[in-house]
C-alpha cells in the first residue's frame, strides 16, 4: 500500500503533475539511455507534452522541469535559485548534459506542447525520443503524470525504485477499512500508519524523515515570510505575505482579539503558496497547488498550542497521510481537476481514462 513518503514529497513548485513529475520521468530517461548504452548513439532528445502539459506546462514551467531532469536533478535536492541561470544556458547553447555528455536539445523547438493530441492511457502523458546523429531514433519512452507527484509508465504500471516493500501489518484501502483496523487494535490512525511505516525502516528513521519534511514545509512558510515581489507569469501577480507578516506582527502587541489566530493561520498558507507558485521549494500535500494548508495548521499547532511539541507535529503528519492515502488510492487527483476545468469551460466531456496511481515512485 502507499506510504507516508508517497504522499508527501518535497520538491519545487508550482505544480507536482506539471514541474515535479517531469522532472522524474526525464530524469528516468536519462537514466534509462545511460544503463542501456544507447547514449553513446544519441546526439539529440525531443520531449512532447500532452493533455494539461501541453496546455498549461509552458506556464507550469514544465520545460524548465524537463531540461533540470535530463541532467539528472531531483525535485528534492534540486537548487531553485540556481535554475533560471542553468535553464538561461541550455537554451543559449542548444545542448543538454546527459549523464555527462551533451546532446543537442534547443528548448524552443525540441520541447513540444501538444494541446490537442490525446494519449490513451491518460491526458497527462510525456514522450520523450533519443535520436542518432542521422535523425533515427534510438529510443522512445512514455511516462504519465496521474497527479500529486505520481510517475507510472507507459503500461500503467507505476515506477519504483528496487525490490517492492513488505506488507505492512495493518494494510487499508478505504475509510471503513481504516477505522475497523482502530477499533479493532486500539490504535490510533497515527499509529496505525507508524506500524506500517516501521516494516520499511526503523520507528527512529520514520520519525526523523517525516520531521524532515516538517522542516521543508516551515522552510516554506519562512522563506514566504520574506520575499518580495512579482510572481512569475504574465499576471504581474505581487506577493503579499511578506507585507502580511509585518502588519500581524505590529497588531499582534496587545491585541486581544482571538480572530487575530485566523489571520496568522491564513498567512502562513498563503506564504506557502506564494514559495509554490514562485517555484520554490515546496512539499506535496497531497498536490502542490494544496501545499499551503497543512504546514498552516501545524505552525498553528506549534506557535498557539500550549506544549506542542515534535510528537505532536509527527502525530498529525502521519494521521493526515492516512486520510490522504484513502483518496490516492481511489481516484486520481488529476483527472478529477482537470474534468472540472472542463465542465467550467462548458464542456460535459471527460478529458481521458483515470487510472488508480498506486504504488507511485518512491522519494528516499
């Protein structure tokens, strides 16, 4: 079944379907030419994006994804205030490094957004082509992104990384399932998915990684507190939460009123989202258009709780992933906002074939 680290996944934003799944599908790629020796035959790559990639990836920063992916950066541990100037100097020198070597990929012409082709197994699909220096292609791989950071492959099976994992004692699929499992054993939905982490690694390490992802999401909320400025996109959209924060802070000194909570709480959601929608580094929670809201309630929790403390931070992260585990496993977010952009366009027709996303790529 899907894990706590499934479901939360730190990256950049401003999108998981758009920017944090092509970035892993063209890092497989790249991966893929080099354990198959067909790199030393390339000398150039073409991308095409379909469904919401074609339509929105421009803006999504889809290609940028794909370029830092093709040489081998992970949404995690990539470096967001070094990627204009790496992206800057694909473009001007026409190449991309590949596993070390460099091939020719100019972005304007070898990243292609399809916006009215359809591919069969889900809208949002990626096909990436290797070719030889006389033009035949050497290798063509289909990824899909089925929404929250879910990579699966061109036969819907889902992407993982070594041998699958052990099952868990206290496997659940469904809300009923879930609150059988605690009536039954005493359990919290906490513990529940404490136990079911702990037959993958250590109850320390599960501690530690999901606290790891805490700090991600209060990185997010700070750096949101900061910074000033447009956004990026054509909008000229300003960020407000750095002003935000200093008009709370002025009011907060004697200020009696208890609403002043909700204030703070919508400020730290808002900052996050301004940190996604600027492409920084975000966590998925389960999407990064949702990431705002869950670090909002725990720096809450943390900040206006008398003794809160990490146990309580690790508690609620993990009963939230539980909930979040129910809807992973029984629909695709993707599909599901991409069909009601659709019906509020005036179109009834649904925009492909969901597919259920489990187990998705995993992130160490």
């Amino acid at each position: 079944m899907l894990s706590f680290f499934d479901i939360f996944n730190i990256g950049f934003g401003p999108s998981s379907s758009h920017t944090v799944v092509p970035m892993r599908a063209a890092r497989r790629f790249a991966e893929h030419l080099a354990a198959s020796c067909e790199l030393a035959r390339t000398a150039s790559v073409k991308v095409e994006l379909f469904g919401s990639l074609g339509h929105t990836g421009r803006g999504h920063g889809s290609d940028t994804a794909v370029i830092l992916g093709l040489e081998g950066e992970d949404p995690e541990t990539v470096d967001v205030d070094a990627i204009a100037g790496r992206v800057a100097a694909v473009a001007a020198s026409a190449k991309v490094t590949l596993a070390g070597k460099a091939v020719d990929l100019l972005p304007a012409q070898a990243i292609i957004f399809h916006k009215k082709e359809r591919m069969p197994l889900h809208p949002n699909g990626m096909r990436f082509t290797a070719f030889a220096p006389d033009g035949a292609p050497v290798v063509e791989r289909m990824y899909y992104s089925v929404g929250g950071g879910f990579v699966i492959g061109a036969d819907g099976v889902p992407l993982t990384d070594g041998d699958a994992p052990p099952t868990p004692p206290y496997p659940f699929s469904t809300g009923a399932g879930l609150l059988e499992i605690c009536a039954n054993t005493g359990l919290s939905m906490s513990t529940v998915m404490l136990e079911n982490e702990r037959a993958v690694r250590s109850e320390a390490d599960v501690k530690a990684s999901v606290l790891r992802v805490w700090q991600a999401m209060e990185g997010s909320i700070k750096r949101g507190c900061e910074r000033e400025g447009i956004l990026p996109g054509g909008l000229k959209v300003r960020r407000r939460a750095a002003g935000l924060h200093r008009k709370l802070r002025s009011a907060e000194r004697g200020n009696a009123d208890p609403l002043i909570i909700m204030d703070w709480v919508n400020l730290f959601a808002l900052a996050v989202n301004e940190e996604n929608a600027a492409g920084g580094l975000v966590v998925t929670a389960p999407t990064n258009g949702a990431a705002g809201v869950i670090p909002a309630v725990i720096q809450y929790y943390r900040r206006f709780t008398p003794n809160a403390d990490d146990e309580g931070t690790i508690r609620f992260l993990l009963t939230a992933a539980a909930i979040a585990i129910l809807y992973k496993e029984n629909a695709s977010i993707s599909c599901v906002m991409q069909n009601a952009r659709r019906r509020a366009a005036g179109d009834d027709g649904r925009i492909g074939v969901c597919i259920r996303p489990t187990p998705p790529e995993r992130v160490s």
